[in-house]
C-alpha cells in the first residue's frame, strides 16, 4: 500500500516535469477533455499515462503502473483492483485478495493517512 503511495507520487511528479497538467487528475482530465492534452503520452526517460473515462493509468519506466480515479467531488481515489494491478506490476507473488488490500487501506484510514470517500474507494487524507 505504502509502496502505491510512493509510486503515484513519483510517477505524477515526473509526469508533470513533460506534461503540466498533472499537478492533479482533475486537471489531467480536464486537458484531455479540452483536446488540450492528448490521451496517451509517454516522456523521453520512460513515464507513460493513458487517460481513461474518469481516470488515468500511469506507469514508471520499472512498469510500476498507478491507476487513480477521479471521484464525483473531485477527490483522486483507488480501489482495490488498481492495488491489486500495481503489485501485479511490480511482481509481487502472491497478490493479495482484495479484502486484505481493503484491510490494509482502512488500517490507513484508522492511523489518518488515508479517508474512505466511498465505499471501497481511498484517497490521501488532506
């Protein structure tokens, strides 16, 4: 879980040195939408996005792929199946079920790193 958090914050930092626009999802969105960004893009050292409906999957030059969605109120949010895709992509055998990866962020919730917005869906506490 901590290892996600590291690796959206990496990911999107290096993102935004090529693409402005990832400063938040909310605005990624909002670029793709306008035609303003398109919806794929990879940068010269490796980082790659791919916006998708209402979200965007971002993956480091080591494949570590980060999947984020945008919430109705506008908050940046993961489930479990995006947990679950990113340790499949940096190689972590076995995956864990998704109630643990629930477990898990909602032990986040309980030390006040993370917040529960939605059912099943998590986000940085701000």
């Amino acid at each position: 879980m901590r290892s996600f958090l590291r690796s959206r914050e990496g990911v999107m930092r290096a993102l935004a040195v090529a693409y402005p626009p990832f400063d938040t999802l909310e605005n990624v969105l909002a670029a793709v939408r306008a035609g303003e960004l398109e919806r794929r893009g990879r940068t010269d050292s490796g980082y790659s996005y791919a916006v998708h409906g209402r979200g965007c999957r971002m993956t480091g030059p080591d494949g570590a792929e980060v999947d984020v969605d945008l919430l109705l109120d506008g908050a940046e949010a993961f489930d479990a199946w995006r947990l679950a895709a990113f340790a499949r992509s940096v190689g972590m055998s076995p995956v864990p079920p998704d109630d643990e990866l629930d477990g898990a962020c909602r032990e986040l919730v309980a030390e006040g790193l993370l917040v529960e917005p939605e059912t099943g869906w998590f986000r940085l506490h701000d």
